[in-house]
C-alpha cells in the first residue's frame, strides 16, 4: 500500500498544530498583557496576529524543507 497518504495526513496534522498552537500562544499573551498588566484591549488582536503570522512564517519554512 502506498504511504504516500500516511505523509499528506502527518503534513496536515503538523499545519493545524502550528496554526493553532502559535495563534493560541498569542492570544494567551495578549490575555495576561490586557487582563494582568492593563494595557489595551487591541493588545489581543496584535499578539494573536502576531503568533499567526508566526505559524504561517513556520509553515513557509517547513514547505520550503519539503521542497
């Protein structure tokens, strides 16, 4: 049987966990920094942009390994 299908699914796994792991991280930063600290509320919105923009960034590096 061809393990090609078994790579596709473990690449699959390894976007969703990056996307959501950095974008979580994020947003539980932003959190502490608005919650804890006092500082604004769009605090949220720029950390949680900033670790997605960290996942894809990931993603980029990985595609470019792959290649």
């Amino acid at each position: 049987m061809d393990s090609n299908w078994a790579r596709k699914l473990g690449l699959v796994a390894v976007v969703v966990t990056d996307i959501l792991g950095y974008t979580g991280a994020g947003v539980a930063l932003g959190w502490v920094l608005w919650d804890k600290v006092g500082l604004p509320w769009w605090i949220l919105l720029l950390t949680s942009s900033a670790g997605l923009a960290l996942g894809m960034y990931r993603l980029y590096k990985l595609s470019q390994k792959e290649l």
